[in-house]
C-alpha cells in the first residue's frame, strides 16, 4: 500500500492507472477504522483493480459546536488496517492540502439536505459534498463506495452525482453491526459502559418498527409513534427523529402503500452521544 499525501501526487497516479486501462474503486472515510469501514474497502478491492481509500476528517462538514477537535483519530492503526483490507493507496491529505488559503467554493445542494440530518446539522452536507467532490476529482475513480448506514448521505452523494455529471457509479453497502445490533461507529468509542450497553435500543427499535410494518401497519404517524414509545424505555434518550419516510426521496407519507419502500429514520443522543441509525422496509 502506497500512502499519498498530496494532491498533486495523487492526481498524477490515477491518471497513470486510468491510462493503463485499471479501474480505480474510491472509499471516502474519516477513519478510526471499524469493520463497517473495511468492509468497504474489501467490497471495492473484489470490483476494481485498484483501491483509494481517503482518510480525511472534514473540518467543513462539522459545526462550530460539534466534535471535529476531539473525532477520535488513530492513524498507525488505520494504515495497518487499510493495508490489510485491500486498499492500494491511502490518501491522507492535511487541512492546507484541501482548504488553501483563498479556497472559496462549496456545494450546496437544496431538497435532500433540508430535513433529518440537514435540519439538525444545517452546515452538514455542504461540507460532505464539497469534499467528496474534490476526492472525486483528485482520485478520478470509477466507482465509490458509501455505507447505507449514513443513508441520507448517500441520498445527497447520488444527487451531486445526477447534477454535476460525475461519471462515477455509486455503491451502497449493509450496515455493519455490532454483536447486539448497534451500528458500527467512530463515535461509539465516546459511549460510556452503562450507555454502550443500552445504545442496541435504536436497532431494536428499528428492527421492532420493521415487523410492525411487516405486520401490516401503513399509517406513518402510527409506526413514528410506536417508534418513539419504545426508543423512551431508555430514559436516558433524547430523540433528534424517529421517522418513516419514502426511502426514495425522504419524502413524508401518511399512508404508505403496497409495494412502497420505507426508510426508518433514527438520530437520538445517549448522553451527549449523537447515534444515527436506519433501516429499509419493503411495504408488503
Ligand atoms: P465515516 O468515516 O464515518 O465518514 O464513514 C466512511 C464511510 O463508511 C461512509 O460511507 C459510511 O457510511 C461508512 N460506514 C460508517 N459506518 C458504517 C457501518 N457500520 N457499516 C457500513 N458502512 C459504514
């Protein structure tokens, strides 16, 4: 594995590998690197012939009063766990690398980014979007792979993709989980022991909301409520939204159909702990 630090460097690489006819597989991260992580890289390593794996942690994308300062970072390890999972290049850029003096330009998508994470996080997804599409055109990949388990996220990556013409397949992959079911996060390390072990309630949540969809409930209002009733069995829960939207477009819809796909949207904080987590449920 080759580590690359500069733009520069990077650029000139891929354009060799694309002239040598490889298709390049790109997996954008922040690291401290878990299974849900490598996972992508292994995925990316079986469908292309190289892989890029970016190990940036995007200043822009976090607000003044969220954890950029303190977003846990352990770069030996990840070096050894990128290698070890397929990646061919880790690219790790440094702030100056990506955000130059006089740099000026950001993304900003409307529609998509408005509701959920947008609402909470308003800055959020610019930031996501402008950096992706910088990774995008210094690594000039083929294909990206992102985790269903930020699923707005990937709706916001499709639609920069769809507007701005990359020609770049995005691939979406599971969730990985936890033995109980919590969704594996870089910020589960700042859970404490009490709270780690009552986090599964939001998978349980999600996985209790589902069976009540596929039991034959279709009123939104109704699986939001049921949702929200068995997320406070937690009392040390604070809900962001618990919600049952279109997967498509995120889009609210009071009686669901047959046939319609359901996203089961979960952001609560444990103690100040801000967990997402989601699931997809096809109406029967
Ligand atoms: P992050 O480093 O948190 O920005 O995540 C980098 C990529 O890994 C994103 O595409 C995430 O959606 C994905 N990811 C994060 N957690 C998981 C997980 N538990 N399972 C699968 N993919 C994940």
């Amino acid at each position: 594995m080759e580590l690359i630090e500069s733009i520069i460097a990077m650029q000139k690489e891929s354009e060799e590998l694309r002239r040598r006819g490889a298709i390049i597989a790109l997996v954008p991260t922040m690291g401290y690197f878990h299974e849900g992580h490598l996972s992508l890289m292994r995925y990316a390593k079986k469908n292309a012939d190289k892989v890029i794996t970016s190990l940036y942690v995007n200043p822009t994308q976090f607000a003044p009063n969220e954890d950029f300062s303190k977003y846990p970072r352990d770069f030996e390890r990840d070096y050894k766990l990128a290698k070890d999972n397929g990646t061919d290049y880790l690219f790790f850029p440094n702030n100056e690398e990506i955000y130059p003096v006089g740099f000026n330009t950001y993304i900003n998508i409307k529609g998509i980014t408005e509701k959920f994470e947008g609402k909470t996080r308003p800055t959020h997804f610019n930031g996501v979007a402008t950096v992706v599409a910088k990774l995008f055109n210094i690594t000039k990949p083929h294909l990206s792979v992102f985790g269903q388990k930020d699923y707005q996220q990937t709706l916001v990556i499709k639609q920069l993709v769809r507007d701005l013409n990359f020609d770049i397949k995005i691939i979406v992959l599971p969730t990985y989980r936890e033995h109980d079911g919590l969704a594996m996060s870089s910020r589960n390390v700042y859970l404490s022991a009490d709270l780690r072990a009552k986090a599964n309630i939001i998978f349980k949540t999600l996985s209790k909301a589902k069976d009540l969809i596929l039991s034959g409930e279709k009123n939104s209002e109704k699986i939001e409520e049921f949702m929200k009733a068995h997320l406070n069995s937690v009392p040390e829960i604070k809900i962001d939204y618990a919600s049952a939207v279109c997967a498509e477009n995120l889009v609210q819809k009071l009686n669901f159909e047959s046939g319609d796909e359901i996203a089961l949207l979960i952001a609560a904080y444990l103690g100040s702990t801000r967990l997402i987590d989601n699931m997809l449920v096809k109406v029967p």
